[in-house]
C-alpha cells in the first residue's frame, strides 16, 4: 500500500451523516428540487471499515439509462462487511437520478454529466450535481471506479478504461481482471478527469448496453471491484483469478460505407485477422449489392452497433489491436 492511499477510517462525515468505523449507512445528499417542489437526493452507500486503508469511490448511472453499474453497486455493497474491511467505500448506485427516472443518458437540461466535471456550485445543473459529487465523494477517496455501459443503442464487451502509462493505475486495472484492459486518455468535462487532476487513482468500466441487465457484465463488474479491493489491501484475499487476456493501446471504430441495413458477423469479444469479414450493409428494399465491413488489422471486438438500421458514416465494429496477452 503506498503512503499516499493510507487513510485513517475514522468517522466519516458526509453531508449530514456521520458513519462510525465498522458501521454501514446510507446517505442521502440534497440536490434541489423538482418543478413540484419534491426534493431530490443523491444516495451514498458509505462503508465504513474498522481498520485503517485506503478509501475508494464507486460511481454508477452518471449516465441516467446505464444500469448494470447500480447493480454491480448492489451486489458489491452486499458482499462487503464493514467490520472486516480496511479503509471505507462510497458508493453511489446512481449519480444522474433525475437522467435514471426519465431513463435518459442526459439531464433535463440535455447536457452530459459526464462532460460537465468538476463543476460549479453557480453553475448550470449538470455542472452543480457534479460540483457536489466532487466535494462529498471524490474528494474523500484516493481510488475510484466508475461504471459506465455502452450508448447509442452500442454494446460493449466488458473492459476496463484506463491511463496505463501511470503504475499504480496500471496495476489496479490488471487487477480488475476484465476480459479487455483498454488505455485511454481522459475526456475534458469528464469524471475520470477531475478525479485524476485531485490525485485519484481512476479506473472506467464499460461493460453491456444502456437500459439492459447484462448478467455477464455485472458478474464480471462485481468481482472486479472485489479483486481491486483486495489488490489494495482492503479485503482479505488476493486478486486472483484469470487476468485480463488483452492489452490495447489502439482501438478504431469501422464506420457504415452507406446507409442501409447493418447484419454484423461477429460480437464483442470476437477475435479477428486483417481484412476478416465484419459484415455488411445493404440496402432495406434489397435492390443493391451489399457492402462488406472489413477489419483494419488483428484485433478484438471491443463494442458493436445494435441498431440495424445506419446511415453512411456511423461508427458500427470498435476493434482494438491487442499489444499484450496475459495468461492465467
């Protein structure tokens, strides 16, 4: 455990709750109202360990339809006993809730949560509910994990995000044990951003697609989160388990040639060669010949385009070109 993850796990006060060491509570911070005057809140599952360690933040539905992360949330939060756990979790199932009850990726206001960080107490709603998640969350924890989903009727085969040029990052998102470890820079406005400027040590996991259980993805999610858990010390046990069995540090999207109808032939987590058959798109009414989606290079399926229906341009096989395989 480095110096800087060793946090006292004293009684944690976060907003207007104060959580003992070897105690679990859920928190609920108020942010506004609704046009009705209903106020609304963001819940925080704190875990608060008995022992000294390092603290680490889980985050879900910061995009409002993206649900296997509040059920990765559940499940974690149920296998983990406070009075056995080093350090402490906070874990907010649902981060965008006013995106979560209209199912939608957005807020009211159509702007992105996850492009609006650290945000601005003044500032426009997106920017303010990310402000509050920085102050009583974020800024309390050294680690990070934030669970995301596929968009844009996408599905993505179950993988970690993460700056692999940093060590420690490097060595919790092995740990994690996703089927894909991807290295990807931040996104201004992002999370994973903010997080990383105070000094966390940040990983995204993208698994499934938005408004649908994956029973895959979740699975894999939660003893993800376990596995980083014990890698830093705070649950007992090692990591163990299959590591990841690729490393990509170069993904491409390969994009519809014409508008038509998409028929895929290959799924996330599919490998492939240079020049394979991806699939096709043809015309809806069937009076042209169909045009062949080709691989770019060896790679994996990292995410695939569910909607059939495409136009010219649209982004339909992300493929990664595998730098590193890792046995078991």
């Amino acid at each position: 455990m480095t110096a800087s993850s060793r946090e006292a796990s004293r009684d944690i006060t976060i907003g207007n709750a104060t959580v003992a060491p070897g105690q679990s509570q859920l928190v609920e911070l108020p942010f506004g109202r609704l046009p009705t005057q209903t106020i609304l809140n963001v819940p925080v599952i704190v875990i608060n360990g008995r022992r000294d360690g390092p603290r680490l933040w889980l985050s879900a539905a910061i995009h409002g339809d993206e649900l296997n992360g509040v059920e990765i949330i559940r499940r974690v939060a149920e296998r983990v006993d406070a009075a056995k756990l080093r350090g402490a979790i906070l874990a907010t199932p649902i981060v965008n809730v006013l995106g979560f009850l209209q199912q939608d990726r957005y807020l009211p206001d159509r702007r992105d949560l996850n492009r609006s960080f650290p945000g601005s107490p003044r500032g426009a709603l997106a920017s303010q509910l990310a402000d509050l998640f920085m102050r009583e969350v974020v800024a309390r924890c050294s680690y990070g994990i934030d669970l995301h989903t596929g968009s844009h009727h996408r599905t993505n085969l179950p993988q970690i995000r993460a700056n692999l040029d940093d060590p420690e990052t490097e060595r919790c998102a092995r740990a994690f044990g996703a089927p894909a470890i991807v290295h990807s820079a931040t996104r201004d406005g992002s999370l994973r951003e903010a997080a990383t400027e105070r000094g966390n040590t940040v990983l995204l996991y993208e698994a499934g697609e938005a408004l649908r259980f994956n029973e895959e993805s979740i699975r894999t999610g939660v003893v993800g989160v376990l596995r980083v858990l014990s890698a830093l010390g705070m649950r007992r046990g090692r990591p163990g388990g299959k590591r990841a069995p690729a490393i990509v540090r170069r993904s491409q999207w390969v994009r519809a040639r014409r508008e038509g109808m998409l028929r895929l032939a290959v799924a996330p987590g599919d490998r492939v060669r240079k020049r394979a058959n991806l699939g096709f798109v043809s015309n809806a009414l069937g009076d042209t010949q169909p045009i062949k989606l080709t691989a770019p290079f060896d790679g994996v399926v990292l995410g695939a385009a569910l909607n059939p229906l495409v136009h010219r341009g649209e982004a339909v096989v992300h493929l990664g070109a595998v730098e590193e395989e890792l046995g078991d």
